[in-house]
C-alpha cells in the first residue's frame, strides 16, 4: 500500500482537493512555514484566517476519517524529521508558482519523490503557450487561447477516494527542537501571534459570498469599477487560499450561465490570475526586476511614509489606504489608482509598494501582486505602457461621485462636498482642517513622470 504524505498549502478544504483523490495510507500535514512567518507582524491579520482556516480542516477532516497534523518551523527540518521515524513513498502537493514555493518544493523534492498535483490556477503553467513554444506577453492573445483550450476537465470535481490514516499524534502543534519534534497548545499564540479581528465579509465561508455573488453577477461588467459598491465577488482570499476550488467557481458560472447570466467578465478576471502566475512562472526575475525600460523610481522615504500613511492629500488615494491599514483589502480599481500614483507621480520604486501591499493585503497572491505594480509603474509586460498614468481626481468623479466610498474611509471629510474630493485646484485652495493638501501637483508630477521615463529608454 502507498503511503503518503499530504502537505495541504493552498487547498484548505475538503470538497474537491486533489489530495483526497490519492488512495492509500496517508498523513495529512500543514506547516506554518517560519521562513515566512518570521518576516510578518505579530497582529498579522491573515495569519488569524489562515489559524481558523486550518482548524477548521482540520475538523473537517476528522468527520471524513482522517486527521491533520500541524507544524510550525522549516519545511525541510519538519520533512527530514518525519523521515527519520517513517519511510514514505511520495509527498502529494498542489502546485505553488512563486520563486520561493518552487525553491522550497525542490529541496523537499531531493528528499522524498513529490507528487506535484494540479490544483491552484485553471491552466498548467505550460499549457496556454503560443504556436511556438513560448510563452504569450499580451494578456489579450493569451485569454483568446485559453478559451479555445478550455475543456470540460478544467471544471472536473475531483471526488474523494479510500484513505487510511497512517497512526501519528495529531494533537497540538509539533516544532523542531533540536533533532527532535516536540509540543505546543493549538493556539495562535503558539505560533507568535496575536488574534485579530476578522470583518464580517473574511469570516463568510467560500459558499455563502458566492450566494450572495449570484444576486449580483447580472451587474458585474457595469459595477465593479464602482468602489463603494458591493459588487465584487469578495472571492480573493478564497482563491489564495483554496477554501474553494478554481474548479467550483468554474461550475457555478457555468451554472449562472445557464441561468441566462452574462459571466463573461468574470471569467475574463480568473484567466487574468493565470496569466499573471503563468508570467511568474516562465520569468521569475519578474518579482523583482524590470521586464523593460531600466528606470527603477526615485528612493524617497518621506514620499513613502506620507503614501503609508495615508497622508499624500489625495483622498481616493488616502481612503484606499485606509481600508487595506483597517481590513487587509483594497477595491481593485482602488489599487491600480494608488499604484499609479505611487509610481507615477510620486516616482517611487514599484518594489516599495509591492512590498508594502504584500505585508497588508489578506487576498496577496505573489504572482498577481507583483504583475499588478509592475503594471502600473510601466515597466511589465505590457508593449507600451510608461505613458499609461491615472488621473486620481477624473477616476474619483467617475466611479465616487458622491464620495461615499472616500468618506467611508476618511471621516474627516464626512462633510467635505463631494465635488471638492474630485477636483485638485478646490483642495488646494481651500485649506480642509484634519487633511493636508495634495503633496504632488497632478499635472507637473505626471510631466516629471513622462521625462524620466524617456530618458531611459535607450
């Protein structure tokens, strides 16, 4: 009989997981990676929803059966003491695409055959290639391709199979001590963190957001630029996380399909997370470097302190920040508005704001992130992109009219007529009490912006 080891990551569910489907004698594991923990704050929120996530599983698991064994400390230390009491004929892992899941994941690899299992993004990072073997740079092609190669197996439920739990302590939390693996209680605070207030939304399970996602696909297209609506799928952290399969999102917008819903909009966004993990993947360089034009920003700490702060007196840009310090996220066109304006008209290294979005935001996908600000600072994939600058006070009349969700945010401007929050000369010359005037001047900034991307075009 096959034993095997399988590390859930980030497929923190029972229904539909590859996992399940892999017969034999099993020891479910989690890790609470310390390479990455150690980087992060003690009042990390997402660490919280990542702890309850886990405990969740883990009683989910039991009531098919089986178990979960929790570990905190270094993949490779925990897989080489697991190999010092047991021999096992493979580890079972959902594929992981980022510069550091794919160091860590060969180091085990030498250790133990790994089974990588196909379970995160829609596509295998190979799959949607162009006629010549490379991979696309225009998401355009490449979304015109994946819809041609879109097959009914990419929405297959993977349904569980027998399993026999292989006898393992699976009470408390094991760590490295020394050679050995020793214990601690199952709380949060085991692993050096403080449990933290989750919103309303966070503690939703994957089903009930797509329940309430149903009641307003039929608006998706025209009302997800609107920031303070509610008309997103609110599905990020779930995606990172895998509280559902890509695979059942898939079936239920087949489903609203059938239902006479335009999905079209939505679809289009997932194979926008698959082209991003896809570029990851094939130039991993992009999580740090430029993919074109050598301008790498202006380091200026005072520019960044006033951005993470919330203090640049730019309101659609301050509230966006505001929501990401106070809950973990941030509206979509929110982000791309304040990642223009960090790199733009502040000229700020794009590597900063990815940094900072990385240590807030609860849904924060490497892939997606890092495309994201390379995206806005212009220096990505994109064929021509280092003119694209967004103006924060046209998108704020535009899709914040009256300025709810800015207010929202900013209860300091809870009476400052809306037209103020989208006109630059009216913050300028009014002096507003408790909120400082705009730092940068839109128009020369944006000029500023322009110049110093020319001259480093070669």
């Amino acid at each position: 009989m096959m034993k095997r080891i399988l590390w859930f990551r980030r497929d923190l569910r029972v229904d539909d997981n590859p996992l399940l489907s892999q017969a034999g004698d099993v020891l479910p594991i989690f890790i609470f990676d310390s390479t990455i923990l150690e980087k992060l704050s003690s009042n990390d929120r997402r660490v919280t929803f990542i702890f309850h996530t886990v405990i969740k599983l883990k009683e989910d698991l039991r009531l098919h059966g089986l178990d979960l064994a929790l570990f905190y400390g270094k993949p490779t230390d925990i897989f080489d003491s697991l190999l010092r009491t047991r021999s096992y004929h493979e580890v079972c892992a959902s594929g992981d695409y980022d510069a550091y899941a794919l160091e860590r994941d060969r180091d085990i690899s030498l250790k133990l055959p790994f089974n990588l299992l196909h379970d995160t993004y829609i596509f295998k990072p190979n799959e949607v290639l162009k006629k010549d073997g490379t991979p696309y740079l225009v998401f355009t092609p490449f979304y015109n391709c994946a819809k041609k190669l879109f097959r009914h197996e990419h929405l297959t439920h993977h349904p569980s199979t027998a399993q026999t739990l292989i006898d393992f302590d699976y009470e408390g939390l094991h760590y490295i001590q020394g050679n050995a693996l020793t214990k601690r209680p199952l709380l949060l605070e085991s692993i050096g963190f403080e449990p933290q207030l989750l919103t309303i939304q966070q503690q939703m399970s994957s089903h009930e957001k797509l329940a309430l996602f149903a009641t307003k696909i039929e608006t998706y297209s025209n009302d997800r630029d609107f920031m303070a609506l509610d008309a997103t799928s609110a599905l990020g952290i779930d995606l990172r996380f895998g509280t559902i399969s890509i695979r059942a999102i898939l079936r239920w917008l087949r489903d609203q399909k059938k239902r006479g819903m335009d999905t079209e909009a939505f679809f289009r966004q997932l194979v926008f997370r698959d082209f991003y993990a896809m570029l990851l993947y094939h130039f991993p360089d992009l999580a740090w470097k430029n993919f074109r034009y050598p301008f790498k920003g202006l380091e200026d700490n005072e520019r960044l302190e006033a951005f993470t702060t919330a203090r640049t007196g730019v309101p659609i840009v301050d509230a966006g920040i505001r929501q990401l310090l106070e809950t973990g996220e941030m509206h979509n066109r929110v982000r791309m508005i304040c990642g223009s304006f960090f790199t733009k008209n502040l000229l700020l290294p794009w590597q900063w704001g990815e940094r900072f979005f990385a240590q807030h935001l609860m849904d924060y996908d490497a892939a997606s992130n890092i495309l994201s600000w390379q995206w806005c600072a212009g220096t990505g994939v994109d064929p021509q992109p280092y003119f694209r600058i967004f103006n924060p006070y046209t998108q704020t009349k535009r899709f914040d009219q009256k300025g709810t969700y800015i207010k929202k945010y900013l209860p300091q401007l809870a009476k400052t007529p809306a037209k103020f929050l989208a006109d630059e000369a009216l913050l300028r010359q009014y002096n507003l009490a408790e909120y400082p005037i705009p730092m940068v001047e839109y128009s020369a900034s944006s000029k500023r912006a322009l110049e110093y991307f020319r001259l480093s075009i070669p």
